[in-house]
C-alpha cells in the first residue's frame, strides 16, 4: 500500500520526536542515575529506596511528557503539512484538468520558497502547452490546406480528361505536372524535418568558415534575388565566421533563412546578412523588409508549420517547415536561435561555438555584395 506524500511527511515528524525522546529516556536513566547516586553519597543518605523512587518519578513524568508531546506535534505537525501540502493539491487539480482539456486553469503562486517556484514554472508550462495546441490546430488547417489543393486540382484535370469535357494538351499535362511537383516539395519537406530531427546523430563536424558558406548560399539565389528584385548587403566580422561544424547542415541553415527572407521581402527591399563574433562562438543574423512579425508570434517562428501570414498564399510561402529545420540543425550543432523584429524589420539569428582555437585567425573581412 502507498501512503499519500501528507501521511509520510507527518510520519517523519513523528519518528523524529521518537527518536528525540529515546535518546532523552537513555540520557536520563543513564545521568540522573549517576547524579543521583553522587548526591546520596555527598550526603550520606542510603541511596536505595531513595534511588529507585527518584527514578520511577522521573520515568512517570518523562511517559506523560513524551505523550504530551507527541499529541501536540502530531496535531500541529498535521496543521502545518497540510498547509504546506494545499498548494501541491491545488496544482495536482490543475493538472489533472489541464489533462482532460480544460487549459484555462493556472496553480496559485502564493508566498515564495519551491512551492511558489514549482507553481510558476507549471504556470510558464501551461502557457507554453496552450499556445502550441493553438499552433497545433493552425498545423492541421495548413497541412490539410497544402495537401488538399493541389490534390483537388489534379482530381479536376483528370476527370476533365476522362469525361471528356477537356482535351488532351500539353498546357494540361503541364498544369497537372506543376501540382504534381507541389506535392513532390511537400514531401521533400517533411523528410528534411525528419532528418533534422536526427541530425544529433550524423554530424561530421570539421573546420568551417561562415562566411564562404554564406556566399555561396548567396549565389544559389542569385538568379531570384535580381529577378524579385532584392539587394542583399553582407557584414562580415573581422576573424568572425570560423566554427567547427557540418558543412552540408549549415548551408541548409543559410539556404532556408533566404529562402525566408526572399519570400517575405517586398519588391525592391533588402536582404541584410551578417556574421559577427559572439561569446564563445559566431552569431549570424538575416534581416528583411517586409512589415515585420507581430509580437505575439515571434515565439512560435520556430514551430513546425507555423505561419505568421495567415493567409496560406503560395505566393508567401510554403507550410512553415524551413524554420522549423534551421533550429533542429543549429541546435544539434549546439547552438540556439531566435527572431526579432522592429520598425518594419525582420531579423532571424542563429549561434553556433566557434572553435576559434582550432583555427589560424584570418582578420581580412570577406567584400560585401
């Protein structure tokens, strides 16, 4: 049988007082014999009846003493445990409502000490679990948006063409190819979430500059940022930019971020990439026009699927994965990542430890484009 953690507690108390009064009883039966003994003999008096008198009072007065006390510090130990113990239950009806669907509830944060902290740190969770259901829900509408026009679309050609209602062509075939490959995208998408997933586990990590891969991610773009068209403008921190890290990883990293900021970019805007050195390693930033992020959904950029632009328009995007990748890749690196946004400017960060020790410190900047 388990005892509830209030019976246990108080179980606690009160061997601590037994043991309290075994010691005291020992103490006793042992020193005040001994004292005893000595002032009988300082006063020649004879000690035996004396003795055992003394000794059978002090055991009557020590018996009731012990049940007095541990009448008293059970029922001021029973007050005080559940005291302390009401915030723990409150918090356990919490959870137990929180797990059956009812997010609205949040554990009282009353005093301070762990109590208070555990009931804060619960509180955060909940918030935070909320927020992703809602994320969660958006997910489901995107995905099952992003499958089901493309699959409609196809569905369309082809029982045109079978019906007859629609010739043969190749703008058809063509068309049907085009959602074909919409779905191929989505595919190829979720499988490179996958992968991030297990990045942790295929890393090959060696020495890395930063920079040339940000040049090159740059160039894989070139033709779509001059046809958009953007300006891309490069920062580059003298001796910034050396990592120990995986090659092909990081160019996904840098490929997705522009790819982001040339999706959310105006026409005629700019596309601000710099690498600068951080506390114990390298800090990229990639910033954009384009209206900025709401407040409210800068935490959730990173969310698989989310989308700050709620219209799930082809023309903004795809399903919200390609953040989602950035921050499972950087994050197996060992690095973090994180979104800002101000005066109509987007700015998407990621770090990564540098290594700096394992290699030359090169302080000639790369030339901005």
């Amino acid at each position: 049988m388990r005892f509830s953690l209030f019976w246990r507690l108080l179980a606690v108390n009160l061997l601590t007082i037994a043991l309290v009064a075994s010691v005291t009883w020992i103490a006793l039966e042992h020193f005040a014999a001994v004292y005893f003994a000595r002032l009988m003999d300082e006063y020649h008096v004879a000690p035996d009846d004396a003795h055992q008198m003394f000794l059978d009072t002090i055991r009557r007065c020590f018996v009731w003493a012990t049940l007095i006390a541990v009448v008293v510090a059970g029922v001021v130990g029973y007050a005080a445990t559940r005291t302390v113990l009401r915030p723990l239950r409150r918090m356990a009806v919490v959870a137990r409502a929180f797990a059956e669907g009812d997010h609205g509830l949040r554990a009282q944060e009353r005093g301070g000490g762990e109590v208070a902290g555990l009931a804060a740190a619960f509180n955060e969770m909940a918030d935070r679990l909320q927020q992703l259901q809602v994320v969660r829900r958006t997910t489901v509408l995107n995905l099952a948006h992003e499958l089901r026009t493309p699959l409609t679309n196809v569905r369309g050609y082809l029982e045109a063409l079978v019906d007859g209602v629609m010739p043969p062509s190749l703008a058809t075939f063509r068309s049907l190819q085009d959602e074909v490959m919409r779905l191929i995208a989505l595919s190829e998408d979720l499988l490179k979430l996958a992968q991030a997933d297990a990045a942790r586990r295929t890393l090959r990590l060696q020495p890395v500059d930063l920079r040339v891969l940000a040049t090159e991610a740059i160039s894989l773009f070139s033709v779509r940022l001059e046809a958009k068209p953007l300006t891309v403008r490069t920062a580059y921190g003298a001796g910034a930019g050396l990592v120990q890290a995986d090659p092909e990883k990081l160019t996904q990293v840098f490929a997705n971020l522009i790819e982001n900021a040339l999706q959310y970019s105006p026409v005629g805007g700019t596309v601000r990439l710099t690498i600068e050195s951080d506390a114990g390693g390298c800090r990229v930033t990639v910033a954009n026009d384009g209206g900025g992020v709401a407040p409210e959904d800068l935490p959730f950029l990173f969310e698989r699927f989310f989308r700050a632009e709620k219209s799930r328009s082809r023309e903004h995007g795809g399903v919200g994965i390609g953040l989602a990748i950035v921050k499972e890749l950087v994050e197996a690196h060992g690095g973090r990542v994180g979104a800002e946004s101000s005066d109509g400017e987007t700015r998407i960060w990621f770090s990564v430890p540098s290594g700096a020790d394992l290699y030359p410190i090169v302080t000639e900047p790369l030339s901005g484009r």
